[in-house]
C-alpha cells in the first residue's frame, strides 16, 4: 500500500488525533494527513504532531481521497453542510456515534458515504473497528482500515451495539485495570512493575481469548486450594461480577434511550 493515501479529518479531538497517530504509525507519511477543527487550540495540536492543518472543512476535501468526519454528534450537520459542495466523488466516513447513515447521506448526497465505529487503540495500531453498510463493502477502504487494527463489516443496527461494547469498552477497562493496580499498590508493588505486569496480563489475556473460552483460560489459572480460586471466590462473594454485568446493563439502556432520540 502506498505510504501516501490522502486521508482528511474534520475534528482533531481524541478519536481524530488517535486515528491520525495511528495512521502515520503504521508508515503514512504525515503530510498526506489533512486536518481542520474549528477549535484553533486543536489545529496547533494537529500541526505540532507533523500533519497538514487547513482553514475549512472544505480545504480538507481538497487534500483528500478518504474524508473522515470526527466530530461530536451535535456537531455532524454543520460540519457536513461546510464542506458538502466539495466532496462530490469522495468516500466520506463518520465516526459519529448516534446520527444514522440515512441522515449523512442525505446531507451528502453526491460522496460514498461510509460509518466506523473505532475505539481509542487505534492509536497503538490496535484497534477494533466496525465498518457499515455491510452492503457496500469496500476493499479498499477495508485496507486503510485495517492499518488501525482489526475490521469487521456490519449493518447499522450492530455498528450501534458496538459503540457500546467496542468504542466506550476502553475506558470501562482502563477503571477495572486501576482497580488491579491500587490493589497491586496496597500490597507493595512498586508502581512501574505493578503497572507493566498488569498490562502484559491484559494484552496477553486478550489474545488467549481469541482462539480460547473463557472458562478454559480461568480453569488453566486455578489449582486445589489455591491463589487464584480464593480470588475467583472473592469476587462472587462480593458479587462483583454480577454487579459489574448490572451496571453494564443499566448504562446499555440508557445508551439505547439516546439512540432512539437520535433516530
């Protein structure tokens, strides 16, 4: 693949800039890499970090092949009608949460217009991101994708199901990894070897888990009387993992409440 794909962003906030940085880490030359946001604070973000910074959304069109729409979901409207003129022919990619492909499309009616669902680990190359319409595959935008992380072409309906469970997972994560590491602290670990044992535990976790279940991975750990069932026990007797599927649950109804109002 070539080491310069024109690939535009309207928006430099946290999903934008992860993507870019991911982008230029898996060998995408940066000045093939245009931003615009309408924050100035963010334009100088997107220009320290080595990429081409424009003044419109527009401009950002004129750089690129791929336009990819990063901004807040209140946002998308207006930042979709700044630069529609100038995006006839372009594949044009939101990663908005809540706002429909039918409604983007309608606002873009002369672009190819596409819906990702990615998670903050694309900026390490290792992300999970969702593609949609699965109708409308596209190889080649499935290549550039696939730079970022994982890919898997879905319809609309899972693509929400997994703004929840992929995109905002990290952060869920990321408190159940402090819970460790407080624990790990409290016992006397020091911090930088508590913290590197624990993300290599994650990582390699996450990567047992893909060839096996659950319950082979737990049931390889535990022995008789051991460490690890007294930890496992532990956690039943809390009910922390009950309490954790709750919450998820709970905060999974209130996400779907915000969708059918998005709708």
């Amino acid at each position: 693949m070539s080491k310069c794909i024109r690939i535009g962003f309207i928006g430099f906030g946290r999903m934008g800039k992860a993507m870019a940085i991911g982008f230029s880490k898996a060998g995408l030359e940066k000045s093939c890499i245009t931003v615009y946001d309408k924050l100035s604070s963010a334009r100088k973000d997107a220009e320290s970090n080595g990429f081409r910074v424009v003044e419109t959304a527009a401009e950002v069109c004129k750089y690129s092949e791929i336009v990819i729409v990063a901004v807040k979901p209140r946002d998308v409207e207006e930042a979709v009608k700044s630069f529609a003129n100038a995006a006839e022919g372009k594949i044009v990619v939101s990663i908005a949460a809540l706002v429909p492909l039918k409604k983007i499309e309608e606002l873009l009616p002369k672009s190819v217009v596409y819906r990702a669902m990615p998670n903050i680990a694309v900026e390490v190359n290792e992300g999970f991101i969702a593609l949609s319409p699965q109708s409308r595959r596209s190889e080649y935008l499935e290549r550039v994708f696939r730079l970022l992380g994982e890919i898997e072409w879905v319809d609309e309906e899972t693509l929400n199901m997994l703004t929840f469970y992929s995109a905002s997972t990290p952060a869920m994560v990321a408190e159940i990894f402090d819970a460790f590491l407080l624990s790990a602290l409290k016992a006397g670990l020091q911090y930088n070897i508590a913290k590197k044992a624990l993300s290599t535990v994650f990582k390699g976790v996450g990567a047992l888990l893909e060839t096996k279940s659950v319950s082979e991975v737990r049931d390889a750990v535990i022995t008789p009387k051991g460490v690890t069932i007294k930890a496992i026990e532990k956690m039943y007797v809390y009910g922390a993992k009950q309490r954790l599927v709750k919450a998820l649950n709970d905060a999974y109804s209130e996400y779907e409440q915000m969708l059918s109002q998005g709708k």
